[in-house]
C-alpha cells in the first residue's frame, strides 16, 4: 500500500510535467539531452566550467565564491573509479577510505573534517541505519564535492560538504559499450550500456544499463557480489522540455565484512608481530549481508524562454536490508587475544523525495541578477531490528588474532528484539539571488527548514520536532586575464535530540564557515587552479554535563582550519593533470571534561583540546595521464596509447587505544598516531582500432592501484578498531563501444 501511495504522489507532482509537455507535443523534436552535461567540469577534461550543485543554476566555477571539485564520467573510467571512495582520491580536503580494506559496502569518507551526506541528482540517499543505499558507478555520470557548509541549498547535513551525484541518462545519438573485467582476488565484472531513440523523430529516448560483479574481499573469508538494472526513458518533445524515468533494481547478496584489526600490531608495533593485512575479525558463519534496493526517479525540465527555466526531481527508494557480525572489540594484555562483540540488524526503508526550483535571470540597471526559488521535501520511514552484544557471556568467544579458530557456533543475538519504527520528514524552502556588476559576482542564499522525527519501540514513542533557518553570503571579482580572488561565509545545521537536566530540549547542531581564495583559470584554456582557505566550526554539541553526570549540555565546539590547492586541467592536446594539497588543523575546541580514571593521562576522543581521530593534517596527490590519441602529431599504431600515474600522499592522524589493567580499576589509554604513507595508482591503455582488422571501437586498459603493494593503515577512526588500506589490486578491462 505504502509503495503504491507514493507512486501516486510521485505521479500527481509529475502532471504539471506531463501536461506542459502534452502541450509541446506537435513541436519539432529536438536534440534530447536534459542541460546537465554542460555543467559538467571533467577532472582533466574540461567541457564547460559550471556545476550545478553549488547553486542549483549553470554558475561558472570561476565565478563561483566557493570550493567545488566534479569529476565526470571520462576520469572515473580511466582510474577504473567504482565508488565514491575511489572517484575522491585526487581530491583536496576529501579523507576517503576511512574503514579502509572492509567497508566497501558503505560510502565512508570525511570532507574537511566531518563525514558528508551523499546525494543523487541533487536528492539526499537515505534508508536506516544500517541500509543505506550504495549507487553503483556504471550509473553515474559524474560525481560533485560541495566542500564547506550546504545546508542552505539541501537542508540537514554536517558543515563539511557534501556529495552529488549525477545520473546517466538517455542520448538523442544511438550508442553503447560492453565491458568485461578481470582482475586479482579472483574478480569478475561485466556491464552493459545501451541508449538511443526510440521513434524517428527523437522524442523518445531509452538507455538500459546492467551489469554483474564478484571477487573476493581483501580480507579471509570475505566476498564481494552485486547485480543491478536500471531501464530508463525519456520524453523530449522539444528542446525546452524533457521528462526522464529512471528504475533501477540493485542486489548485493555479498558484501565483505564489516570489522577491524586491533591497532596494537596494526598501527602500533605488537612483540608478537604484524598481523595480517588479510586477518579477518568475524566468525564466516555468522557473518551475512545482503541488501536489496528499488528505486524509481523522474527528472523534469522545462525552459520558458532563455530568461526563466523550471526543474523538479523526485525518487522514490527501498531499501531492504540483513546483517550479521562478530567484530573486534578490545585486546587484552596479552596482546593476542581480542575480545569480540557481534550482532547485527534487520531494517526495510522507504524514502521519498522531491525538490523544484524556478530560476529567472532578470536586470536591474546594470546589475544582473539569476534568482532561484524552491521547494523541497524528504520523508523517510521504515522498521529496523538492531542489537549488539560483547563478550564471551554472551556468546561472542574472543579470538586469538596469532592462531584463530573460526566455525564455532553463535547465537541468534536478534532473537527477541522488538522492532523499532521510525519516520523522518524535513521541508525546507529556499531563496537565492545571484548579482553581477561587471566582474564583480555577489551570490545571497537563505532556506528554512522544519525537521520532524519519531521512532516508536514497544509503544514507546519519542519525537522530535526542530526548525532552523541557514544562509550564505559570498563575493568574487573576476578579472579578464583569469583570476578570480572570493570570500563567502556559510552555515549549516543538524537535528538534535536531547535534554539538559533541567529538561530543556536541545536545539539543533550547528555550523560556520568563512572561506576565502583564489582560482585562476587561463583565458581560452579548461585548466582552474584553486587556492582556498578556510575557519570551520561545528557548534552546539552535546557533551558530558561536568556538574551532572549522566546528562549534556550543548557547548560543544569542533574547530577546523586549513588550506587547500587544487588543480585539474590540460598542459597540451591529451596531456591532463591534476593536483591537490590539505592542510587540516582540526581540534575539540570545547569538549568533554578530561577523564580522571586514566593510567597514563591520555584522553579519549572529545575532550576539550584533543585532535579528533583519523584526520591527517597533511595530504598531497597529482595524477598525469597522456592520452596519445589526442596529439595530432602522433600517427600510426602508437596513437592509440593511454599512459597515467599517479601518487597520493596521506600523513599520520590519531588513534586510540584502551588495555583493561590486572590490578586497578582504571583504564590504560594511549593516543597515538599512525605511520603517513605514499601510495602509486597506474593505467595502460590501448585504442585496439588503431590495429585495424575491425577492431574500431575495442579498448583495453589495465588499472593498477597501490602499485607497490605498499602495507599502510588508512585511519583509526574508533577507539581499539583500525583498518588496514587495501593491498594492491590490478583490473585488466576489454570495452567495445559503439
């Protein structure tokens, strides 16, 4: 009933849609292809400096008075990039990996410091918990970094940015490839594209995309498999209007594991030696996942006339979701042996969203202003069944991580667990005026939100209830030769349950960034180099009540400063690069009080003054890639030849770990910090048409990552849990398109 109603809804918020193109339908068909593609700024192959996401209108990025990177469909192909984790490598301010070699079945990064929300077409992914939806990449055009508070275009979401994703979508020319993949731990991999018009005249469009994948994880025990569908079409009765559907049916009945290693003899040197990069935490036959996902997208576009133009998106997701886990813990003094706790949930959301804007570009003297008005709304509800348990008591036996045992039996730790239902809901409203006198660009934004939440649990219900009202301010002068100094000041919020001890409500979790830089791109060239500076605080948070224990108080301040560089572009014909550099100084401004049952007088996570865990200060990486093929001087079988390489840099950041003591009470903790680390990504391609014989069309390319093979641990996000990065991993492809 319920996927019934909101396909209802979806269709009711699409009739003006469809009636203002009924009214259309007599016209001249029209190149079909929605106005996304010419937002697009290609990480190296440059087709148009704009991006949609930062302000919901087509704003060049060197206009643009804040730092935005986008990644289009040509770069994640040759870094064979297949996640957001892996599209985001090159990228300044973007911590990506942070469980490193387990979690691929979760998008897990930070953006200047704070884990972001992922959005596709511009509409936040959400489910529970534990089901949260992964979007797999042969799907995706291109990918958005919003770096810095979003929240006045997209509502609820942390102050370090966020992420969107673009769809692929159907083409007015008939085209597709067929890919085949093989690669070391034992990886198979096959995807089909395929799009077109469908009539004579090009009004209606299709594309079908489908793949399959499996290998095993970087881990023992562990295994990786998906399958997907996506069957799309669009109606473009002419070219100022468009409707596009997208379906999609996405399964991974495998999805590795979801552990971690101790950090003493992962991250901190252990007497009885390294462990494994490949040990496994968990028990293989306990451990399960399998995540199912439906989802159905319309896209609407409507241009007026060159003045005023109309967009409204909807999707309607599913996602169904069962895990299983025994994990790591805590080590005991003998450094061998690690406590382990396991459980895991069983949870099926729904979530609906939608967002329209109008936009207007009108004058007033001599200013020039585009002024943006919208609506959006999600609502998300579904029932999850979630616990977990430690310790040998109840039933999780430890493990020695020099000599483990796995097969023994566990028990059903879900048995008897109520369920738990929960229903979010946030509408939001927003405004925005861009001005432009000149080379001066001004840009003003404001949005209201109303967030409403209740999760009730054996008739138990608690809900809440916030508002908040976000704005951003910015300015930049753009000079004729191609610089363009700017400055902004953005905010952000998050929903906040809880109360003090005087039984006041918290109030929403907050955020503020001022952001300064310079961006430069070359008159006539697709090359911008971006320097950026940026004070970021998240405010309001909850921390221990040092008066009343038991309880918060919201005083706590999260402070990050840094400095980015960025650069992506071409030096000549075929010849592309890119570069990034972050400074990150991030610390507990205001946290909790110090602990006083500590041996050693280190402090956890979130006392006042502390660095929080795994946030390097230091990153640096540059790619280079030739493609051959684009030198006109270059003829004959050579010209088919793609070469790149690339080095990321990532230093050391915090971790902790706890030892529970023989003789007191109190815990021995100990701050530390892991080992930076240089890594080496490779590609090698080959144009096979070159060859002739009617090989046009065929390309084949090797992608190697961590070339060298180089042992690292990606971050110690969590007290006593680390992850080691993953090992090197070589794909050899075979692409036929046409």
């Amino acid at each position: 009933m319920r996927l019934a109603y909101w396909g209802v809804s979806l269709a009711a918020l699409m009739m003006p849609a469809v009636a203002a193109m009924a009214a259309e339908a007599e016209a001249p068909a029209a190149v079909a292809d929605d106005d996304r593609k010419a937002t697009i700024v290609v990480n190296g192959q440059l087709t148009s400096v704009a991006s949609i996401s930062g302000t919901k209108t087509q704003a060049p990025l060197i206009e643009t008075p804040q730092s935005i990177t986008v990644i289009d469909n040509d770069e994640l192909v040759l870094r064979n990039a297949l996640s957001i984790n892996q599209a985001l490598t090159y990228v300044a301010g973007v911590g990506p990996n942070q469980r490193g070699n387990v979690a691929v079945r979760y998008d897990q990064l930070t953006i200047r410091g704070f884990s972001p929300a992922t959005f596709l077409d511009g509409m936040r992914l959400q489910g529970g918990t534990y089901s949260s939806p992964q979007i797999d990449f042969h799907r995706i055009e291109s990918v958005d970094v919003i770096k810095g508070p979003a929240s006045v275009l997209y509502g609820n979401s942390t102050p370090g940015g966020l992420v969107n994703m673009t769809s692929k979508v159907p083409q007015a020319e008939a085209a597709g490839s067929i890919e085949v993949a093989a690669g070391n731990f034992d990886l198979l991999r096959g995807a089909v594209d395929s799009t077109g018009p469908i009539d004579s005249q090009g009004r209606f469009l299709y594309r079908i995309i489908g793949g399959a994948e499996k290998s095993d994880g970087f881990v023992d025990y562990a295994e990786n498999e998906r399958y997907y569908f996506s069957p799309m079409i669009s109606f473009v009765p002419d070219a100022a209007t468009s409707l596009t559907l997208i379906a999609a049916y996405q399964r991974d009945p495998k999805g590795g594991s979801y552990g971690s290693v101790p950090p003493i003899g992962s991250a901190v040197t252990n007497p009885n030696g390294q462990i494994p990069t490949d040990f496994y935490d968990g028990e293989p036959s306990y451990e399960a996942f399998d995540r199912k996902q439906y989802s159905l997208s319309a896209l609407f576009r409507r241009d007026f006339n060159e003045a005023v133009r109309y967009r409204a998106n909807a999707r309607y997701i599913k996602v169904k979701q069962h895990y299983r886990s025994v994990y790591n813990s805590s080590m005991l003094p003998d450094l061998r042996t690690i406590v382990r706790g396991g459980g895991g949930s069983d949870e099926e959301f729904q979530t609906f969203t939608f967002d329209n804007n109008i936009a207007a570009k009108v004058a007033t003297g001599p200013i020039e202003h585009e002024i943006l008005a919208g609506l959006d709304f999600i609502h998300n509800e579904g029932t999850g069944y979630q616990r977990f348990v430690t310790g040998a008591a109840n039933g999780i036996p430890n493990l020695d991580i020099y000599a483990p045992v796995y097969f023994v039996a566990i028990p059903d730790v879900l048995a008897g667990v109520p369920p738990t239902y929960t229903r979010r809901g946030q509408t939001g409203v927003y405004a925005q005026d861009q001005l432009r006198i000149g080379g001066l660009n001004l840009i003003g934004s404001i949005r209201k939100d109303w967030y409403r939440q209740r999760s009730t649990t054996s008739g138990t219900s608690t809900v809440l209830q916030q508002s908040k009202t976000t704005y951003r301010a910015g300015a930049l002068y753009a000079f004729k030769f191609g610089l363009s100094p700017y400055f902004s000041y953005s905010t952000s919020f998050e929903p906040q349950s809880g109360v003090s001890v005087t039984g006041q409500l918290f109030v929403p979790v907050t955020g503020r960034q001022y952001e300064a830089g310079l961006k430069f791109q070359p008159p006539g060239t697709d090359t911008i180099l971006t320097l950026s500076v940026y004070d970021l605080a998240r405010q309001n948070v909850p921390v221990s009540d040092p008066n009343n224990p038991g309880y918060s108080v919201q005083v706590g301040e999260t402070k990050t400063r840094g400095i980015e560089l960025e650069g992506r572009g071409s030096i000549r014909p075929g010849l592309e690069f890119s570069l990034a550099g972050t400074y990150m100084d991030a610390e507990f401004a205001r946290g909790n009080p110090p602990a006083t049952n500590v041996v050693n007088g280190a402090q956890q996570s979130g006392v006042t003054g502390t660095r929080p865990l795994a946030i390097p200060k230091w990153t640096a990486s540059s790619f280079l890639s030739y493609d051959l093929s684009k030198n006109e001087a270059i003829t004959g079988p050579i010209g088919g030849l793609t070469i790149g390489a690339g080095v990321r840099y990532v230093g050391g950041s915090d971790g902790i770990y706890t030892l529970a003591t023989n003789t007191t009470p109190a815990t021995t903790l100990t701050r530390f910090r892991t080992s930076g680390y240089t890594l080496v990504d490779a590609v090698l391609g080959y144009d096979l048409g070159r060859l002739g014989g009617g090989l046009e069309g065929f390309n084949v390319a090797v992608n190697a990552s961590n070339l060298f093979d180089k042992r690292h641990v990606t971050s110690c996000l969590s007290t006593n849990w680390c992850w080691f990065g993953a090992p090197r991993t070589v794909v050899a492809s075979l692409r036929y398109k046409w």
